[in-house]
C-alpha cells in the first residue's frame, strides 16, 4: 500500500505524482554485525554489456566493527520517540504524505549527573570523627601502662615505644635496646609527658655487632656511623669483628655486606645503605620514575620533617645506587658464577634477548633454512631503527672522569670503537628525495649548544619491541648515516646471517641507498656484508603517509609477502618510555621511564650509559614476562579475525572469478620481482597529490 506525494518541478511549477514507498528497517541501524550491501558488476564475455549484482559481504576489519559498537548507544534508534508502535508495523510498508506530516525532533538528552561510585566513600564522612579520635589517640600513650615496665620482671617506669613493631606498649629503654637487638634500624620515641619526641636505639645504648656474634674483641667503627634505610637516615653505633676470627670474617666492607648493608667506600667506610633500600630505589626509580635526588629528600623528610639539619649522604648515595645497579645486572646476566670472572664479560652479553624472534639453534627446526617459499615467512625476523633527540647530554664531565662500568655489556655500543670511528666521519651529503624528512634537514645540525650528545639511535625487534644487544648508540650532529649505520651492524652482528629480515626505518627510502656499500667501511668490529636479495626494506605504518606517493607504493608493510599485520611502529613505544626520562613528564604506558625528569641530561657519561641501561633492561625483562599473554592474545584476534577475512576474501574471488587469473599472475610477479614489476595495488590517479606539491617547492 502507499500513498502518492506530490512534488513540484519545473519553470512551470507543474505537479507531477509519484508513490514513496518506504520501510521502517530502512530506518533503523544495522548491527555491527549485519552484512553490507555492496555493488559488483560484472562485463560480458563480448565486453559490450555491465550486469550489476547486489552482494553482501561480512564487514572488512574489526576495526569497523570495533567503531560501530562504541557508537551504538548513540546510533541506536530510539523507539520511545517513535510516533508510531514498531512493534505492530514490523515487516509492514507505510507511507507518508510530505506536505502533512513530519517527524519530531527528539528531545535533548538530559545532562549526566555523576555520583560517588564508590559507597564507602560516602559512608566515611559520617566516620570522620571517630577516625581522627583515633588518630589522636595514637599520638599519646593510649591504653599503655605508665607505672611500670610489661617485662617480666622489669620495675623501671616505661616511656619508650618503637613506631614499627605491632601494639602499644611503652617498654623502658633497657628492655627496648634488648628487644631491638636484631632490628636496629627501627624508629624509636620517648613520652616527655607531654608528647613523644624522636630518639634512637644509639642514645638507648645499642651496639651492632659485625662479623659474629659474643665477639671478645669488638673493634669499634666510626662513632658518627650512617646508614640509609627504607625508613629514614639513621646514626648508629657499629662494632667489627678484632678478635682471633678477623681474617675469618673479612675487612669492614666484607661484614658489613654479609649483614646486607652496602658500603659507600671500600676502606674503613663510614656509611652504609641497606640492600632493602637499593631494591626499594631500583623499582622505584623504574617503574614509579622517581629521581634519586627526590627519593633521597624523601628519606630526610621521614627522618625529620621540622627542619633539623641532618648528615648529608647524598653524594654517597648516588655512589652506591650505581654501584648497585651494575652488580645487580651482572649478577642477573650469570657472571657471578662464570669461571672468567665479571672481566669476561662479552659484548651484548647482559642483554635481555628476544624469546620470540627467530634464532637457529634456539628456537628453530633443523632444515629451516630449507623451508619451501610458501613457509618461508615464518623464518623472517622483523627489526626497526629510530633516533630520539630528547635524551641529549649536556657538555660536562668526560669519559676520564665519569667512565662507565659496564657501557658495551648490553645495550649500548662499546664506547672505543664507536668513537674512534666518529671521528674519521665528516659532514655527510644525505640529500632527500622525499619531502617531510626531518631527520634529514638536520642530519648534520646539534639543534642546541652545549650538548655532547645530541639523541640516540637504537634498534629493537620490531614484533615484539625488545632493545637489540649494542643497539643503541648516542648521536653527536642529529641523525647520521654514519650513526645509524654503526648502529644497525653493531646489533646485527648478533643474528644469523641466513635469516631473511625486514628492517623498518621512517626515512628507509633514502638510508637504504647504497646501504651494502657503507657497511663495507665500517670499523672491523661490526663491518658486516649484507645480501640485500634477503632484506626487504619498509617504513612504518604511520610515518609513511607523510612520504610521496612512490614511497608509499614501494616501501609499504602492506604490500611486503610475510609482514602480516606488523606495522613497524613498535621502535616509538620504548621511545615513549626514554623520552619522558629526558623531560619529565609522565606517561601512561604500564611500563615506561617516564618521570626521571633532566637526570640523565646532567649526568655524566659512563654513569647516564648505565642507567639508560638499566631502564632498558627492565623494559626488555617486562617485555619478557608479558610476551606469552600478548602472543596468546594476538594468536585468538589472529583466528578469529582470519576467519571473517577469508570468508569475505572467497566471495569476492567467486564474484570477480573471471579476472581472478589474471590478478594472480601480476600480485605473484611483483611479489617476485617488486623492482621490476608494476605494482597491482596502484591508484591511478590525476593532477598532483599535496606531498608532491609540497615536494617540488622545497626542490626550488
């Protein structure tokens, strides 16, 4: 049934009429899921006639899908403004007059009005009092006994309480000190019979005893002895072992290490840092970013938050928290129990390595290297170069002054070779064919005075984002292809040579030329022969938009045999990480080193060598524990997804089989010989595209 409309049209304003039949389906949204109507026409065997065909095609990309869902809510038609029942028109045709009838607007939503998800938060302002009652109460005596000691035994008149054992009790200062025999550190105040005033263990009369216990002979330490906890800077008074058992039990240092306290010198030290403090300070400073200078100021406001001078350590700390962090990774690369000793220590060799990514002998078949082509992209190895110009280094200190302890063990190139080739290099000619490069107009630039360092490059796997071993190398004048170029055969000395690789690179269209030939000149150490036949070279998913339309066709991940759904942006992820440790702002990633503020660009270079270092470490030991739940994850997106693709992928072959061949023949030419062959995934277009544009003006 319908109903005629009338319309008018032409100079003659004649009325013409004509029936308008519609559907209440055509007004509703189709589910996320709802196959889409599609157009395919097909040409006769003659060439002379176009059949059109409606198909339906599940949807491409569950990213669609993805967007559809979120906005559902908004999307969604609403019945309740319907001025009809839906419900009885359901499959049913109706009509409407144009001239007579129009539909309502919707009324406007009402404003959100946020409540307290959390019940308990309201329920704790009734609770206010009660709480703060007992917030006072615990700054006075409580229910603690004022008369006598609650030692058996004990007479004296209690006043002393120790803040970090459980309970209440007031003890006198005999049994405290007897009781903290084996907990010295701990926070001790005194009733004045007014309030409680901080003291210490040292003014109660406790002794630490090194070496042994019932020593004869207790030789005494320092008698204005440090030591740095997780509770506060604490002054105490130490006795080392002087007895016949000396030899036995060691020099200071020993004793006081194997009581799990840190040195801050070699010879008769004076200063110590508990290991639980070091530990405390490592996953602090890389996982909550907080400096040293800040963590130090901390413990000094626990200690005593009134102002009161206290003795300055900070200088010792920074000492011990370097000399710390390089044993700690010594310790976890298994050198403490290599015969050759912490001096055998090869290149690379405390690095985290990548479980994932292909490597003969480890992980790998006997024969892979014999795998038919169709199979062969499950031996390729995916690698991404970068450079980041925040993490600079001003002009202080020097490498005779501020040597590294371990620069060249694991993430950073060995410094020597490194520098001694620099300084052959010159000001390379690095022209660029591309506009929108960057890295290129300032390749031979500082950017800023008084900086030694200017950035770092730095490889990393780029599938699963682990640092390559002697992958990261500082930048003098920007982004080189001479530091770049040490940089890739500095790392990839460490893969196997038969490995088929893409290496991904935002400005790889021109670094890669002439790219064999560089890597002949190279210093010894990492002079490497590449066979070009087995890299293929790409540029990032996101960066390649800003390249010209050649660029696009030839180094696009889209169109590489075996690149899947990688898109060669893993290099930016740890760059999120360091960049926010040179600028001090945060991040959100879950693990990131963001928040160190400009501590590394102060530093020196050994010592900023060793913590880059070690927040590299800790991003590839993170990497490492979640690598099985992200393989997992991608693995069920990867079946799920495959399925719908290769579903629509068959109906759209069935629908173009006439042409199928002939695509086939000239997607496997180019996958062939991608120099040489047309590219079938070619727009052709007309007129000049933007970055062309763009191009030809800064070629004038």
């Amino acid at each position: 049934m319908g109903r005629r409309v009338k319309l008018l049209r032409g100079a003659q304003r004649t009325a013409e009429e004509f029936v308008l039949t519609t559907s209440v389906a055509d007004f509703l949204s189709p589910t996320p899921e709802a196959p889409i109507d599609t157009v395919v026409e097909r040409v006769s065997a003659d060439g002379r006639r176009v059949h059109p065909e409606v198909i339906s095609v599940q949807p491409p990309s569950p990213v669609k899908r993805a967007r559809i869902s979120t906005q559902a809510a908004d999307t969604a038609w609403n019945e309740d403004l319907l001025p009809f029942e839906p419900e009885g028109l359901n499959g049913e045709r109706y009509d409407m007059e144009l001239g007579g009838f129009f539909m309502p607007k919707p009324p406007k939503r009402a404003k959100k009005t946020f409540k307290p998800s959390d019940q308990i938060l309201c329920d704790f302002r009734p609770l206010r009092d009660k709480y703060l009652a007992e917030l006072l109460r615990s700054d006075g005596c409580g229910d603690a006994s004022e008369d006598h000691c609650p030692t058996p035994g004990c007479d004296a008149t209690p006043t002393i309480r120790c803040t970090q054992c459980h309970g209440e009790m007031l003890y006198c200062g005999t049994c405290c000190k007897e009781m903290h025999a084996a907990n010295p550190l701990h926070i001790i105040e005194r009733w004045n019979g007014v309030f409680f005033e901080r003291t210490s263990l040292k003014e109660l009369g406790l002794r630490i005893q090194f070496g042994h216990a019932n020593c004869t002979c207790p030789q005494a330490g320092h008698k204005n002895f440090i030591v740095l906890d997780v509770g506060g800077v604490h002054e105490v008074a130490v006795d080392f072992c002087g007895c016949e058992r000396e030899l036995e039990m060691g020099l200071h240092r020993t004793q006081l290490l194997q009581r799990r306290w840190f040195p801050a010198t070699h010879e008769y030290p004076r200063t110590a840092i508990t290991f639980q403090l070091l530990d405390m300070f490592q996953i602090q400073t890389l996982q909550a970013k907080t400096t040293a200078y800040d963590y130090y100021t901390t413990l000094e406001k626990l200690t005593n938050g009134v102002g009161t001078a206290l003795p300055k350590r900070y200088r010792e700390f920074l000492r011990v928290v370097r000399f710390h962090r390089h044993l700690m990774m010594l310790k976890r690369g298994g050198r403490g129990h290599a015969a050759s000793g912490v001096c055998g220590t090869t290149a690379g060799e405390l690095a985290i390595r990548c479980p994932a990514c292909p490597r003969p002998g480890v992980n790998l078949p006997d024969g892979w290297e014999d795998a038919p082509p169709e199979t062969r992209f499950i031996y390729i190895i995916f690698l991404a170069l970068d450079a980041c110009f925040r993490l600079k280094r001003r002009l202080v200190s020097s490498d005779l002054r501020d040597p590294g302890l371990g620069t060249g063990w694991a993430y950073f190139v060995e410094p020597g070779p490194y520098r001694e080739f620099l300084l052959t290099v010159t000001d390379q000619e690095e022209m660029s064919t591309c506009s929108g490069l960057a890295a290129l107009d300032y390749a031979n630039t500082k950017f800023s005075r008084g900086y030694s360092v200017t950035g770092v490059g730095m490889g990393v796997c780029a599938r699963h984002e682990f640092v390559q071993p002697t992958g990261v190398g500082d930048l003098q004048k920007g982004e080189r292809y001479a530091n770049m170029d040490y940089v890739f055969a500095s790392f990839l000395r460490w893969l196997d040579a038969r490995l088929r690789k893409i290496v991904s690179y935002d400005i790889v269209c021109q670094w890669f030329k002439k790219l064999a030939e560089r890597l002949k000149h190279l210093p010894p150490l990492v002079r490497i022969h590449i066979i070009m036949e087995i890299y293929r070279f790409v540029i990032p998913k996101m960066h390649i938009h800003a390249h010209l339309l050649l660029c696009q066709l030839k180094f696009s991940l889209n169109y590489t045999p075996g690149a899947g759904q990688t898109d060669g942006e893993g290099i930016e992820r740890p760059w999120s990480n360091v960049e926010t440790l040179a600028r001090g702002l945060p991040n959100s990633l879950l693990i990131n080193v963001g928040g160190v503020a400009t501590s590394t660009r102060e530093m020196g270079p050994g010592s900023r060598h060793d913590t880059l270092d070690d927040h590299f470490a800790f991003w590839n030991w993170w990497k490492l524990v979640t690598i099985v739940a992200l393989i997992r994850k991608r693995l069920d997106n990867a079946k799920r997804e495959g399925e719908v693709q290769e579903d629509s992928f068959k109906t759209f072959t069935a629908e173009q089989i006439e042409r199928v061949p002939v695509w086939e023949k000239m997607v496997e030419a180019f996958e062939h010989d991608p120099a040489n062959s047309p590219n079938p995934y070619e727009v052709k277009t007309s007129g000049m595209l933007t970055l062309g544009a763009h191009h030809q003006i800064r070629c004038l």
